[in-house]
C-alpha cells in the first residue's frame, strides 16, 4: 500500500512521516485495539456463536456503524473510498472533490452523508464559498484554488520533546480564500462540506487507480485515486480516534495552521481560521472539541500509549508510526452537536501529574475534563486549557464500538 507522503526531509525515515492524527497508520497493535478485539475474547466459544451487534438494531448501541455511509471502509488498512466529484471554478479550471457532510438532513440520508446541523453556523469571513450547480450537474465554486506541488517537509523536535517539530510545512496549501466548505446557491442554500483532493488536472494526470500516488498532484492522504470523466472513486487513510470511549475514525483534510496541516497531511486553509471558536456547543456554534495530548505515555508496546510526543517518536511492528489516538468530542449516534469542524483543543499533563503516575490513556471527553478540572492537564506551558484558535476539518467515518 502506499502512504500518503510526499518528499519527506530530515530525521529518521520513520520520524519523517509522522503527523498529528495518525494518517499512513499501520493496522492496529496488540496495544492500540483499534479496532477491538471480538466479542468472544476470552469466553469458551467462537464469534461465529455471538449474534449480530446491537447497532444492526439501533445504530446508538454498541457495534460497528458507517456513519460516511456513502463510502467502503477497509478496516484492516483504516482507509475509506469515496466517490470521486469533477468541478469547476468561476474563473476557468477544475477541481476534484468529495463530498463528506452537510446540513441538509434529507439530503445527507439520500447520500450517505454525515448531518451536521452545525454548518449552518460556519459562514463567517471566508470560511464558506458559494458553489452554482449547472445543468450538466457539475458544481461551479465562485473562488479558491488548492496548489498539491508543494513538498511535504516535517522534522520532529529534539527527545524526549518531539512536539512540537522543528520544521512542518504541508504538503498543499489552499488560497487565502479556499475552504471545503460551500453553500448550494441554487440548491436550497444548504452548506457541504466538501474537501479539494486534485486541482486543475485531467482525469489522466491523475489515474492512479493501483497506487503509486504522486502526491505532488493529489491530496496526501490519497492512497488510490480512480478518477472518470465526471467523477470516479478515491481512497483516503484513515485516523484512528476515541469518541466517549468509543473507538472510532475519520479522515483529516484540511487545517487552518500550516505546522497543524503539516503534521496532519492535510491542506493549510487559512480561512478555515474564520470560524469562530471557544464556543463549542453553545449558540449558533460551527465546531465541535478535539483533543490532542502533547506528553502522553509513550513506548510502541505501551497500552497506554498516546500523544504527539509519541506520535513523533514511536513505530509499530511493521515499521510504520503509531497514531496519538486522540480524543474528540460528539459523533453522529452518539451526541446531537457533531461537526466536521474541530476546535483545536491542546493538553499538556503536568509535571506533578506525571509524577504521581496519574498520566494514563484518556478516551473520553469527560474523563479528560476531570483531570483538566483537577489541573492534571493544562495548556502549553501551564496556561489555561481551552481553545488553540486552530480549526481542523476531519469528517468522521465510522465508529467501531
């Protein structure tokens, strides 16, 4: 399979493709049970005698559930096909994009979309673009462009602070007005979420329908791409992530920091930046809470391991970086306030925190919020924890549990 890398600089090889949310991650190791171990762990018979999980009944239960509906996950891989959408901007040229969530709930149901009554909220400066849909059913974007030639280039800090990196510049960087996201004009006006994977190519320049991806010309996180002559299907890496201690995934595509959208694979989109954050599920909000740990155990063989420290540090059996295994906020299923849109949301356990071994795994919102309550867990350098300004777009996949 190839990673989703391109042109990586400096530092150990296995230093030099790691990132912030664990995309080219490696199947899960004995300790990252992502997904989790069967049901029949530990009992006298096979899964073959278990029934079906309980979500087949009521997707809020436990079990696996597609939320993307309208792509196939390969679990073992932790990648997800899409299909593949042509279409062009006001000024001349096309792009290449997929569509992952909007705030249209008829049409998210008919699509296989993920609803997010959220999006509504996100048009503020340049976050949101206006698309017009064409008798031909191709969508026209009024502005925005997404340059894939630049080279991807992160090198991890000095150990054991790895996080953050010395050097981070990502790999594609959008215009100061490009966001995924747009409004229908001439559709109801409803917002889509809607993230540029190639930019002015032909479907030709960019069939690698076997592999062997140049990332110069697509998204970093593209691991196949077949592309027609209005659509076709692309296959995007994965990150493995907790959601109320369920374990779950999702693909991350663009970030409004560079260093963030560096370490991600993902594309710098400054506006993105213009989304009004800190507010999380108060009124009139457009994000949801992410999660990530600075200091987190660390070791390859560590149940307990998680963080960017060991995210920039640690590589599995096979030789390919481990995920920090971060946590997030609200699902589709399992809260009413999901967004695509996360607000950045940094921790740093405290010097007396690690020593008295309180420094563990987290997998759930609140079970972080406690130890940030008890000043377990603070912001960089002890400031207050909260809000980085940073938005990340990372559309949720599916959940395993």
């Amino acid at each position: 399979m190839s990673h989703p890398t391109k042109g990586l600089r400096g530092g150990a090889a296995l230093l030099g493709v790691l990132l912030l949310s664990g995309s080219a991650v490696s199947p899960a190791s004995a300790a990252d049970p992502i997904p989790p171990p069967p049901s029949s762990t530990g009992t006298d018979i096979p899964l073959t005698y278990q029934g079906p999980p309980p979500s087949e009944v009521q997707r809020s239960l436990v079990g696996p559930v597609k939320l993307l509906r309208a792509g196939t996950v390969d679990q073992a891989e932790l990648t997800v096909t899409l299909p593949l959408y042509r279409g062009a901007l006001k000024d001349g040229g096309n792009v290449w994009y997929i569509l992952t969530d909007t705030n249209d709930e008829r049409n998210a149901e008919q699509l296989g979309l993920n609803f997010s009554a959220k999006l509504g909220y996100a048009d503020q400066g340049n976050a949101v673009r206006s698309g017009h849909l064409g008798g031909d059913g191709i969508v026209t974007f009024d502005r925005g462009t997404v340059d894939f030639s630049p080279e991807r280039v992160v090198e991890p800090g000095q150990a054991p602070d790895f996080f953050p990196p010395a050097k981070a510049e990502p790999g594609s960087v959008g215009s100061a007005d490009y966001s995924p996201l747009f409004r229908l004009e001439n559709g109801g006006g409803y917002f889509y979420n809607a993230p540029v994977v190639a930019s002015d190519v032909t479907a030709d320049q960019i069939d690698f329908c076997t592999g062997n991806v140049d990332h110069s010309l697509v998204h970093d996180r593209v691991v196949k791409i077949c592309p027609e002559a209005d659509g076709g299907t692309v296959t995007l890496q994965m990150t493995p992530i907790f959601s109320f201690a369920r374990p779950a995934a999702y693909i991350s595509t663009e970030a409004s920091d560079p260093m963030v959208a560096a370490l991600d694979n993902g594309t710098y989109a400054p506006a993105l930046g213009d989304v009004r954050t800190g507010a999380d599920d108060g009124a009139f909000s457009a994000v949801e809470r992410l999660f990530p740990i600075v200091n987190g155990p660390t070791g390859a063989d560590n149940p307990q391991r998680q963080g960017l420290n060991s995210a920039l540090s640690d590589v599995g059996v096979d030789g390919k970086p481990l995920p920090p295994l971060h946590v997030i906020g609200g699902l589709p299923t399992l809260a009413l306030d999901y967004s695509p849109l996360w607000d950045l949301n940094l921790g740093v356990w405290t010097k007396d925190a690690i020593e008295k071994d309180y420094r563990s795994r987290l997998i759930d919102e609140f079970q972080l919020l406690a130890f940030v309550q008890g000043g377990w867990l603070t912001g960089p350098d002890g400031k207050p924890f909260g809000s980085t300004g940073i938005v990340v777009n990372c559309p949720i996949i599916m959940r395993f549990l």
